[in-house]
C-alpha cells in the first residue's frame, strides 16, 4: 500500500523558490502539498505551480514573526489536511526549502524507521537561548511591536533585549506556566505521523494550551516540540534530527542574528555529508547554481 504525505507549505514571498520544492515533491506519486500563502502576500497564489495535487488553503492568515499569528497558521494548515483526506505522514516545510536526496529515498526512510514523529528538541532551559534559557518567550507578555524580525541594529531590536534582560533580572513581572507540561525548545521545522496529528489536534480543543503562547515571542519552536515530547508516551520518536540540514557556519554572509545562510554551491560538502532529506534555506537569486544542482537528483 503507497504511503501517503502531505507537505505543508508557508509560503511568505518568492512563488518560484517555492514552486521548485513543489515539483520536487510532485515525484512521489502519493504526495500532496498544502499551501498557506501569507495575508499580505495573497495574490502570490496564481504564481503557484498548478497540479491537482497542489491545493492553496482559502483563508489567509496575516502571519507576522515571532508571534502567535505563526502557530494560528500551521494549526489552520494542519486541522485543513485532517478534513481534506487522511495522510501518514505530514511533513511542515517552508517556502524556501528543496529536497538534497531523491523524494523516494525519504518515503523508504519514514517506512522503514516508521516514527511517531521526527523533530530535534532540548528540554528547558537551554543554555544558549536568551531570557532565562528560553522560559522568558513563554512566562514573559510581549508586546506586539518586539514581534518583528528587525536588522542587528535596529532601535526596536535593542529595546526588546532590554526588556528580556530586565526579566531575566526578576525586573518584570511573569506568569506561572501549567506544573504538568514540561517544556521543550527545538526547530519548528518536523515530519509527524498521523497519530500524532490526531493527538495533537485532539489535545489543543480540550485544554488551555494556546493560552500559554498568545503573548508568546517565538513560541513556534516551544509549543510544538513540547506537544511532541509530551505525547509521544511510549512511541517511540527521532528527537534530535528533524530530518533537516541548515547552515550556521560563518560564510560572510550578511543575516540577521537567528537566521542561517543561506545555502549555495560552498556548503554542497557540508549538505552532502549530511545525509539529511531537506534544506533549509535555498534562494534561486542567491546561487542558482545549487538549487539547479539539487532540482537534477
């Protein structure tokens, strides 16, 4: 029986990066991809490649970075994919991201390996994560203008650090999160079975969860992996490789503080020694080269 997948595309910007990953996907006869297009960016859907396995969600979330708007659009995307038909794996990638292995060595790896979800995680506090380890993203109310993804050094950048430091310090008040969940930080970047879509779903509708990230900075990369770690139980899970290559090492590219590079012909060693399924992030304009590289598999 053909395992099936669903790839859940965000898509911000840049149709024709995405449309590569897209084609890519579109080898695997038993894969569909689901396509959340960014509010401010709507009109950017009749630049999608067109396939009858290729649906763009009808509504349009206005996603802005590092808010909870994030976490409202992937849960929209996955509660669409459970209505619109069962798949056994549900795999949440970006616009900017490309297969490095042939699509069918990756459905031979989830068949064989047959996870409850594959994810990377620490439990908090993490030592290299700002505002107490990373509690601060979640204990912590941030105001909607520190939710932007501002340049290294930008006024409002500098303000946001002043205002963590001061709850790092106990300067600020915070809230008490719930004793029964402990809390994890990871990529928010994974492949998910069935099961664990069902349970996450099922696990949102009947408790209080949501509430904890409304305020939330980041709280991407807490909430999922949290859910994942808490309700895994017994099943057995790959916690530590979401499956994912990405590239911080410094290559004297330009970026913000928090974003990795962007991946060219440079990292092709690092990419291939990898044995990853995916990379994050390509960017045709950027180095054309090894996206075609990658597209020819």
């Amino acid at each position: 029986m053909m395992t099936k997948i669903a790839f859940l595309l965000s898509v911000y910007g840049n149709p024709v990066q995405a449309n590569f990953f897209i084609e890519q996907a579109l080898c695997y006869e038993g894969s569909y991809v689901f396509i959340h297009i960014d509010k401010k960016n709507r009109n950017l859907q009749h630049e999608i490649y067109h396939d009858n396995r290729v649906i763009i969600l009808p509504k349009n979330i206005d996603v802005s970075w590092g808010s909870y708007s994030q976490i409202q659009a992937y849960n929209y995307m996955f509660r669409y994919v459970r209505e619109y038909g069962e798949f056994d794996y549900y795999s949440l990638n970006s616009g900017n991201d490309l297969f490095i292995r042939p699509i069918n060595e990756f459905i031979d790896f989830v068949q064989q390996t047959n996870q409850y979800a594959y994810y990377n995680c620490e439990p908090l506090p993490k030592s290299y994560w700002q505002y107490r380890g990373g509690f601060g993203r979640i204990e912590l109310y941030w105001p909607k203008i520190f939710l932007k993804r501002y340049s290294d050094r930008h006024i409002l950048r500098y303000l946001r650090t002043i205002y963590g430091t001061l709850y790092h310090y106990h300067l600020l008040p915070s809230r008490k999160l719930p004793t029964d969940i402990h809390f994890f930080g990871g990529n928010d970047w994974f492949t998910i079975s069935n099961e664990c879509v069902k349970e996450m779903i099922e696990y949102i509708d009947s408790t209080d969860y949501d509430n904890i990230f409304k305020h939330s900075y980041i709280g991407t990369e807490i909430y999922y992996v949290t859910l994942f770690e808490k309700l895994k139980k017994s099943r057995s899970v790959v916690n530590n490789n979401n499956l994912r290559f990405v590239d911080w090492k410094p290559r004297g590219q330009k970026r913000n503080s928090g974003s990795p590079n962007i991946l060219s012909m440079e990292c092709l060693p690092d990419i291939i020694k990898s044995k990853r399924f995916f990379g994050r992030k390509f960017d045709y304009r950027f180095d054309n080269e090894v996206v075609q590289y990658f597209m020819n598999l």
